[in-house]
C-alpha cells in the first residue's frame, strides 16, 4: 500500500512536469520557430500516462498475489 502510494506520488509530479511545463514549452518553442520538431516532448507526453498506468496496475497484482 505504501509502495503503491509513493508511486502515485512520483507519477503526480512527473505528469505535472511533463504534461503542463515541458510539452507546452517545447510546442510553443516549435511553432516560435526556435527549434526543431519536438519528438521527444511528444513521445515523453503520449507515453508517460501509459508507463503510469502499467505500473500501477503490476503493484497492484503484486500486492494482491501477496495477500
């Protein structure tokens, strides 16, 4: 439970990271024209939610494999 907890946590302030500051800058800094595609802002921001959900989900399982 514990576990599960500071995951959530973790995944809180990656999401909030990534999701509101890193992709909208990049965007707006390619459509500014400063800078290349952003690839690895968009790759990062469709990909995270599913990394998050596919962890939970195994300690989850995990968790109730042990009790």
């Amino acid at each position: 439970m514990k576990s599960e907890k500071s995951w959530k946590r973790f995944y809180l302030f990656l999401m909030i990271f990534f999701c509101a500051i890193y992709v909208p800058v990049s965007l707006l800094e390619w459509l500014g024209g400063d800078g290349g595609i952003p690839i690895t802002a968009v790759v990062v921001g469709v990909a995270l939610p599913f990394i998050r959900k596919n962890n939970l989900t195994q300690i989850k399982e995990k968790r109730n494999k042990e009790a």
